[in-house]
C-alpha cells in the first residue's frame, strides 16, 4: 500500500519540477506518453490496493490529475494543459483494464 502513495507522490513532484531538471523531449507525443504511462501505473496499482473502492481511486486518480494541471498552470516554469489530462485519463483507463486481467488474481 505504501508503494502506491510512494508513487502517487513521485508523479505529482516529477509533474511540477521545473523543465530544466526533466530529460529534454524529443517529440511533443513523448509528454502525452509519459502522463498515460504514469496514470496507468496508479490506476492499475491503486486498484490492486484498493479494489473495494475503485470507483472512488479512478475518480480521485482523475482529480488528482487535474489538480497538477491546475498546479503547473499556476507557476511560471510549467503550463498547465488538457490534453494532458485527457493523457492522464486515457492512461487510467488503461490501468484499469490491466487491473481487470484475470492473472493478477493468481498472484
């Protein structure tokens, strides 16, 4: 359970570090990958945690990337964008289907 919130801060420091401290992008696409890969590994890890709830962990996975959003948008050194978190939802969504796989209840 601790590795989920580990992450969860990891994403939302790494999201608001000014650019110059992040690895330079090679193509525009690369950030919209990097924001779907993230919000897949927390949905699919918070549903593994807390599968009693997971309307409440993808709601509050989907808030929590609109809050960055917002939170970049109010510094000067990153721009808050939709599109995002249209990344970040598509990634839970993906998440959420690997969640959903019948061999993670093997484990």
């Amino acid at each position: 359970m601790a590795g989920f919130w580990v992450l969860l801060l990891g994403v939302a420091v790494m999201s608001l570090l000014p650019g110059q401290y992040l690895p330079p992008q090679t193509v525009n696409i690369w950030d919209k990958a990097q924001h779907a890969g993230a919000f897949a590994a927390l949905g699919t890890w918070g549903l593994c945690v807390y599968p009693r709830h997971p309307g409440r962990v993808l709601i509050g996975l989907l808030a929590f990337g609109g809050a960055i959003e917002l939170a970049q948008a109010a510094t000067w050194w990153r721009d808050g964008d939709w599109h995002d978190w249209l990344a970040d939802a598509v990634g839970l969504a993906a998440g959420a289907a690997l969640a959903m796989l019948p061999w993670r209840r093997l484990a």
